[in-house]
C-alpha cells in the first residue's frame, strides 16, 4: 500500500515545495481565489441566514375572512359553526370588532386615534388555520370562504412569507450562478498558471520524459499544485466570509431590531465551509488537469 501512495506523495511533496518557493505569488494567487469565491460564498450565507428567519416566522398559516359590517351575531353565528364542521380547518378563531379595535390600538400605537373615533370601522373576523400545509387546500378555503354572502374580504396571511421564501430562493440561485461563472473564471487562471510552470520547466520535462519518466508521474506534481492553490484561495475566501460576517452581523442584527425583528446571523456553517474548500479545490484541480492535458498530452514540451 505504502509502495502505492508513495509517488502521490512524492508529487504532493513536490508541489508543496513550490508554494512556498514563492510565498508572495502563492498568496497573491489564493487571494484571487479567495475574492472570487467569497462573493458568492458570502451572498449563500446571508440567502441561508434569511431563509431561518422566513422559516421561523412562517409558522402555520393562517386564512383572516373579515365580515361584512351589516352581519348580525346570529349570522356570524351561523358561519362560524358552517366553518367548525369544515374538516379542512384545524383552528378556528372569532375576533369580534371591538377587540380588534383594542388590539389595534395596543400593538400599532394608534390609541389617540382609536379614542377619538365616533364609531369602529373594523369588522367581526374570524382566524382560521388550515389542515396540513398543502397550498391548494389553504386555496380552495379561501375560495370556498370568498363565496359567503356573509364574507367581505379573505386574506391568506402566509402570502407574504411565500414571496418571502421566492425572493430567498431566487437570490440562492442567483448566487449558485455567479458561483459557477466566477468558477469557470478560476479554472482559466489556474489553466494559465500551470502553462507557465510547464513552459518554464519544459526542459526538465523533457529530460524526465527522455529518461523513462511515464507522463502520470510527469502530471502529477502539477495536479496536486493546482488542487493546494485552489485549497488554498478556498481557506482564505472562508476567512474572508467570516470576517466580513462579524463585521456586519451586529449592524445588520441592530437594523432589524428597530423594525422589531429578531435576527441572529451565523457565519459559514460547517458543512458550507467543507463545501467552500471541496469546491475551490476541485476548481484548482479541473484548472490544472486541463492545463496539462492541454501542454503535456498533445505534445506541446516534446
């Protein structure tokens, strides 16, 4: 086994002995990595952090059927127990207009006003929470409350943490995309880089070649130097991320409690940082498989 491995770390040797034969254009090279990845490692955290909060706050949905102002008690009456043999319906819940006005003035600030009013414009409601969480069963009980003659107006009050979840989505996608574009971007540079380190030892290869060296054995130094640069830039853009993290979860976390909502901001999961590094390396990697295939394989230091 050991016989095996042993010109894998023959070439890991090697090409660790090249990082830092020039420690100033190593870190240079892992810094561009590492700016080109952190801009979408980044956006993938703060898409994760808002996509806790939207399933924190999402909860079970609610339906609000807002009745009409001329519904008498026993009208009201008579919807509520039409809604209580609905088995679609697992809570049902009646707001009667004058504690709505009370919790409007409690929870919104608007007591002065509520005090000054002649007479309360609100409705009866009632608060109704669906079976499950099927979006078509919470759709076909607004449309089904819709059609009450009683029923002025059906609010699903999940819509907006559905939107909530699309635009998360959407900006995780978003960031998915640039990450895959700026990937495409390393590979090219890791590409060049291993060109020139080809050009530059073509002689050697050549002489290595000529003395019975199998092309494997040749590559292999190059590989693993790609795969350690990409390693790398891929630790620095993670230090970056948690830098960056530290730096503006506190303003962020402040912003939020001015607007009454409860933030709590993480850095790179363990398992987003695994992937970060797994995946700079395996650009370094393809960069550089490609780079010598290109140089190497068809001939180009022969």
């Amino acid at each position: 086994m050991s016989i095996a491995l042993f010109p894998h770390r023959l070439a890991l040797r090697q090409a660790l002995a090249r990082l830092t034969a020039k420690p100033l254009a190593t870190f240079l090279s892992a810094l561009v990595v590492a700016i080109a990845l952190s801009l979408p490692a980044l956006g993938l955290v703060l898409m994760d952090n808002l996509g806790g909060l939207a399933r924190g706050v999402s909860g079970k949905p609610e339906i609000s059927a807002f009745l009409k102002r001329e519904v008498s008690a026993e009208q009201a009456q008579r919807v509520e127990n039409r809604l209580q043999a609905d088995k679609r319906i697992a809570a049902l819940r009646f707001v009667p207009r004058d504690l709505a006005l009370k919790q409007l003035a409690a929870r919104g600030g608007f007591a002065d006003v509520s005090g000054a009013l002649v007479e309360n414009p609100l409705p009866d409601a009632f608060i109704i929470e669906p079976t499950g969480e099927n979006p078509a069963v919470f759709e076909a009980i607004r449309t089904a409350l819709a059609a009450m003659p009683e029923v002025a107006h059906v609010q699903l009050d999940s819509a907006w943490v559905e939107r909530l979840h699309a635009a998360v989505e959407l900006g995780r996608w978003s960031m998915l995309l640039l990450a895959g574009l700026l990937g495409a971007a390393l590979v090219i540079v890791t590409f060049n880089t291993i060109r020139l380190q080809i050009l530059t030892q073509r002689h050697e290869i050549t002489v290595s070649l000529l003395l019975g060296a199998t092309r494997n054995f040749v590559r292999r130094p190059f590989l693993y130097f790609g795969l350690l640069q990409g390693l790398l830039g891929g630790l620095v853009a993670w230090a970056l991320v948690e830098g960056v993290m530290a730096l503006i979860a506190p303003r962020i976390e402040d912003l939020a409690r001015s607007y009454n909502i409860v933030l709590d901001l993480h850095g790179p999961t363990p398992l987003q940082a695994a992937g970060l590094l797994a995946f700079a390396a395996l650009l370094g990697w393809l960069g550089a498989g490609l780079s010598v295939r290109r140089h190497l394989h068809d001939g180009a230091v022969d």
